[in-house]
C-alpha cells in the first residue's frame, strides 16, 4: 500500500496552458502501467491531434470536453465517460464556457513517447 499524498503538475500541449495532475504514472509514482491524472482545461483549449498507444478511459467532472476522432465529435459532459482505443486518431477540446474537470487514466500509462501527437 502507497498513499500518495500529493499530485505531480505535468506540463501540457495546447493553443492555452492546461493543469494536469498526474497522481499515479510515469512522474509521480514510476508506474508504467497505468497513469491516473486530474485534467482543468479552460474554455477555449485545444490540443493537437494524436494517435496514442495506450487505451485511454475520461470521466467529465465538470464541464464539456469535445472529443474528435475521424469520424465524429462527441461532447462530452459532467457525469459522462468516454473510452478512446489505442491506435485511434483523437483530438480533445473544451469549447464552453467554464472549460472542462476530468479525470484521464491511461493503460499503459501515459508517455509523451507513446502519445502521437500530430506536428
């Protein structure tokens, strides 16, 4: 058992600056196998489009976060949850007013090495 008492801020990617606070995964704990991390993206905040190879699960807290793959955009909202799969094209965003609160675990954990971003 390991109590983790306070989260690392990693540095984000974006057209705005973005909090991330990873509490479990590369940074903060040393676990490759899972990152759990606590996003605020203000409204207007759009990052590049990346195709990741981890699974990455998001439950909305507050707010909107839009999601884009190269099919569709979904909005998703505070109590809602999304599932991108590894080797999907996505985009994240939070277009509305109030920006977006959420939680982001990735399976492996999240690695600026494995996440793809577009150039």
């Amino acid at each position: 058992m390991k109590k983790i008492n306070s989260p690392a801020i990693i540095k984000s990617v974006g057209n705005k600056p973005k909090i991330i606070q990873e509490f479990i995964g590369r940074v903060n704990t040393k676990t490759s196998s899972v990152s759990i991390a606590q996003m605020n993206s203000p409204m207007g905040w759009k990052e590049p489009g990346q195709k990741p190879e981890f699974d990455e699960y998001t439950i909305v807290l507050k707010g909107t976060l839009k999601v884009e793959n190269n099919k569709e955009i979904i909005l998703i909202k505070e109590g809602e949850a999304i599932l991108v799969n590894a080797g999907e094209w996505v985009r994240y965003s939070s277009p509305e007013k109030g920006g977006a609160e959420y939680i982001a675990v990735c399976l492996p954990a999240f690695s600026p090495n494995t996440v793809n971003r577009d150039s």
